[in-house]
C-alpha cells in the first residue's frame, strides 16, 4: 500500500482482556518498529523488527506485551490482561532498512488508539 | 543515558511570523536526527532529517534546522508560519550504529493566532 497501515484505529475492552494489533508495513520495508504514545506525551520506543527477527525488544514494559512479524510484511502487537495504564495509541512505523544503520527514516502509521476500562 | 528535550511545551506565534521550535539532545557521538509533525488524530509525518553532511537541511512545508553539533541542538525554523502549520511537533534522535530505536523529545504543540 501507499502508506503504512494500522487496525484496528480504535480500540476499546475491559481490562483483564487481551487485544491484538496489527501493522502493515510499506511494501517492500523490511525493518518495522512499534511505539506507544500516552496522552500528552513523547513517543517511546517498544520493539522492531529486521525481517522477521526482533534484534531490540528493550521497550516492551512487561511480559505482558509481546510481538510477532511473519513473512517480513504483518506484524501483531498484543497485550495479555490489558491493565489501564496500558491505554494510550500504539503507533507502528516501517523503513526500508534499519535507520541506525543508514539513512533510512521511519515512516509512521495514524496508530491505534487503545482505551481500557 | 540518550535523551532529546524539547524546551517549549506550547508556542503561540501570529500567522505570518517567524518561528523557532528548540531540540537538544543528549548522546556521545553524533546521531541520525529528526523532525516530525503530528495532528490530531493522526500519525507522523516526517518533515526533515540529518543524517551527514551540509549542517543546514530543509524539509517540506518550508522548514528547515540547523544541526549545532557544539550545541548538541537541531532546532526547526520556518520564515512565516501559516495556520496549518498548528500541530505538535516531535525531535528525535536515532543513536547510530545498530539499532533502529527512535528517542522522541516530549513535544512542542503549536498555537497559531489569527
């Protein structure tokens, strides 16, 4: 596609539920990056991906979180027994190559809004 | 530890003036560097970056930063600010090497008046 594309844009469950979201990279970006932004602030940095491999998963607050990307395209972010401080908007980004390694920027997705009651 | 701080929580400048929004950041040796601009409800969209080179870089929607490596600042300039420009806008900073971790500052949100 045109753009990198998240669903759903809107989320809303009960806390204890688990949910899944999911990231559609830019066709042909094979690193893929998640970020979790809470209301009012910076963006902070979850996991990414390089192909199917996630070499950083510094950023996942907990065991809770977990990620997955399968045939260097989709990748799914879930959180197990979603807590209220897990709400905020999850943000996905796609590169054509790692951005440390070169001058690759990342391109973001409008997010997900995540909302636990 | 890297970090990026953006000073100024919120600006408020008059359609038609100059602008300055301020980034400096924390990090030993000199990084991949970012501006992006957020609207409601949206995601981000990149509006300039540095990665070598020419010190002065110019992005889209008129902007341009001046990477001051003796001040470990990347501020983003516009001449003359137009009221679509009202959005929040993020630094960041990606270490070199191999990681493809962004570090965003908290922010700057943009109040343009009439």
């Amino acid at each position: 596609g045109a753009g990198v594309s998240q669903s759903p844009s809107n989320k809303v469950t009960e806390k204890g539920k688990d949910v899944e979201l999911r990231c559609d990279p830019i066709s042909g970006h094979t690193a893929l990056y998640w970020y979790r932004q809470r209301l009012g602030q910076g963006l902070e940095f979850l996991i990414y991906f390089q192909g199917n491999s996630a070499p950083d998963k510094s950023g996942l607050p907990s065991d809770r979180f977990s990620a997955e990307r399968t045939g260097e395209s989709v990748s799914t972010l879930t959180i197990q027994r979603t807590q209220q401080e897990d709400s905020a908007v999850y943000l996905c980004a796609s590169s054509f190559g790692v951005t440390g390694r070169g001058n690759q920027p990342q391109h973001f997705g409008d997010g997900t809004r995540l909302s636990i009651l | 530890a890297q970090s990026v701080t953006q000073p100024d929580i919120h600006i408020t400048v008059s359609e038609g003036a100059s602008l300055e929004l301020r980034c400096n950041y924390s990090y030993g040796a000199t990084p991949y560097l970012f501006w992006y601009v957020q609207s409601p409800g949206q995601g981000l969209q990149l509006l300039l970056k540095y990665f070598s080179g020419d010190t002065l870089v110019q992005g889209i929607k008129g902007f341009e930063a001046e990477f001051k490596r003796s001040q470990s600042s990347f501020n983003l300039r516009k001449p003359s600010v137009h009221w679509s420009d009202a959005a929040e806008y993020f630094c960041a900073v990606a270490p070199s090497g191999n990681t493809g971790k962004l570090i965003f500052g908290q922010g700057t949100t943009l109040q343009v008046k009439p």
